[in-house]
C-alpha cells in the first residue's frame, strides 16, 4: 500500500485571487506538455468556389467601413465594419420591459468586426507592427463608441478556430459595445474594489508583484507589460497579458506602450501556437467600463484561453473548471518556446 500511495497525486483546487472563484488543477490526469499539441483543432469549413466574406468586403455586400488602414502601397492592411448579423443592433434609445417577474431591455449597441487583410495569418504569424495596428484599432473604435448613449461597456474580443467560435476563417476580432456589464466582468470589478478596500491596494498590482518576485509563472516581460500563466488558470496553458503600472482604462493606452502591448501579446500567442500546435483559442479585454462612474481599483488586462479541452457534466454544474497541467509546468515549456 505504501508504494501504490507514493504513485497517486492528489489535485489541487486553487481559487482566484480576484474573483473567488475556483479552479481544479487535476494533476490526477495531468498530461505532459507536448501532448497538448497532438490534438489538432478543427478546421473552419471554407467554400473554394464562394468569395471570401472578408478578403473583399464589398463584394461580398459588406456594410460600409467606419475605420480603414493603408499600407506603403495604398492598399487596404486593416479594416472595420458593422456585422452584417449583429448580436446587438444599433439604436439610442433603450426600451425597458417587465413580464411578471421578468425584466429585459432592447439588446441595442454596436457589434463591429476588426479585419486584417491577410487570410492566411493570424495574429501569432503578423509581425508585431501589424498587431499593432490591431490594437490601434481596437483602441481608436473603443475611443468612438464609449460615449453613445446606449453604451456603458464594451467588450472587444477574439476568437480563433471553429471550437473558439470563428465561423469565418479570415482573421478578425470583434466589438461589441453594450448597455449592461456582463456578471463576469462585475464579478472582476466587485473583487478588485473587495480587495482595495481590505488591503488598501490593487489585487492585480499585488499579482504582479508576486508573479515578478517569484518567476514561476512568467512567459515573457517587456517594460510596460506581463505576460504570465494565472495561478488559477481556467485552461490549460491560459495566459494573461497586463500592464505592469496601475491602469484601469485600457483606452487611454500610449502610442509607446500599443508598440510593448503588441509586441507581448503576438509572442504570447505565438508561443500557444508553437506549443499546442495551432490550437483555437479566444482572447479578450477586461477594462474599467465606459459607464460614467469611477473604477480606480481596476486593473485592464488581456486573457487567452485555448481550447484545449470541453465542458462536462462537472463544469456545466459547477462552474468550475478543471485543468490537466499546472500552470507552472504550462509557463515553464511557453518560457522556452
């Protein structure tokens, strides 16, 4: 008995610092590094005859640009349109109803899509002057948006691969600006005002303090931001991307620090796509909301989650979710990459 007890790991739950939430790092079933990648993600279904809805917008009856790039050779490198097929359409005016019990509003907003001219690369294959100029992009809509009337928070997000949610295959990212905060990112925001009250200080300056101190968790660092793997990390190889400084707005970014942002966000996903083998994932930006009231607490920072796994009975029930590498072991093999 005492041999068969040395073999069994035992699981970890670990809880985030500021969410309360809880993660299992199920060492019990933990996979090596490398194995990650033998899983090869599934590809979006591209029609050869058909026009790419997105290598020639107009052709393919796409609404007018509200923002373009130009290359050296005046040619189109980034652009920015309404979504044909919005989760949210446009309006001022907000239209609140109640039925019995129940209460909801017109879904009105802004859903925008962000494209990069390329449909064969991705944002782990752009140098970083192009990603760059996707963060130039998101910022200068984010900048437009923030005061429309029926905007309090917007959301700017990106999916990668059919298991992330990209029905299109040409690179893009999306924008979607909206009347409500959704509960995770309240639930980021109640947590970071908890703790500020309680310590007197930002939970992810502390984070980052902790994660610059120790160097278990660290991929890569430049002079304005972190790129690290979460100590609760919802996915395998999850990593974050942060300003090193206390920033609660991610619009008010300098043009120096987009340049340290591109440059920590494209090696970071460059690693992912090295070490899982072009995995789907998804990235976002949680950011202090454009809602009028004061979010000092808060700290903006950018999450990739690949999809290196699937929801089950257990999660749907819970909510938690389990992890079959231990970030320290994930960052260590993304450090080497």
């Amino acid at each position: 008995m005492e041999n068969i007890n040395k073999k069994i790991q035992i699981s970890e739950l670990r809880q985030d610092l500021v969410t309360g939430d809880w993660v299992v790092i199920a060492t019990g079933r933990a996979k090596r590094p490398e194995e990650f990648a033998a899983h090869k993600r599934e590809a979006v279904e591209e029609d050869p005859n058909k026009p790419c809805f997105f290598c020639q917008p107009e052709e393919t009856g796409q609404e007018k640009d509200v923002l373009i790039y130009q290359d050296e050779n005046n040619q189109w490198s980034l652009r920015v349109f309404p979504n044909k097929y919005p989760a949210f359409s446009q309006g001022k005016v907000i239209r609140h109803f109640e039925e019995g019990p129940y209460f909801g509003m017109d879904g009105v907003g802004y859903h925008e899509l962000i494209v990069t001219r390329n449909h064969g690369k991705q944002i782990a294959q752009l140098d970083v002057f192009r990603v760059a100029e996707i963060v130039d992009a998101y910022q200068e809509r984010y900048i437009d948006l923030m005061n429309k009337k029926s905007v309090n928070y917007i959301e700017i997000f990106h999916n990668h691969g059919k298991e992330a949610g990209a029905s299109i295959g040409h690179p893009h990212s999306q924008l979607m600006a909206i009347p409500v905060i959704s509960p995770y990112v309240n639930l980021e925001l109640a947590g970071a005002e908890l703790y500020y009250k309680s310590n007197k200080k930002c939970v992810y300056c502390t984070i980052i303090e902790w994660e610059k101190e120790h160097q278990k968790r660290i991929i890569f660092e430049n002079d304005d931001f972190l790129a690290f793997c979460p100590f609760a990390s919802r996915a395998s190889f999850e990593v974050w991307v942060i300003p090193k400084k206390h920033k609660p707005y991610f619009e008010r970014i300098s043009a120096e620090e987009k340049i340290n942002l591109a440059e920590a966000l494209q090696i970071s996903i460059n690693k992912i796509f090295k070490a899982l083998g072009d995995p789907a994932y998804n990235f976002y930006i949680h950011t202090g909301p454009c809602d009028g009231k004061d979010y000092a607490h808060f700290h903006w920072h950018i999450e990739i989650l690949p999809r290196t796994s699937i929801w089950a009975g257990f999660e749907l029930s819970t909510g938690i979710e389990i992890s079959t590498i231990q970030p320290e072991i994930a960052s260590e093999y993304l450090r080497k990459i």
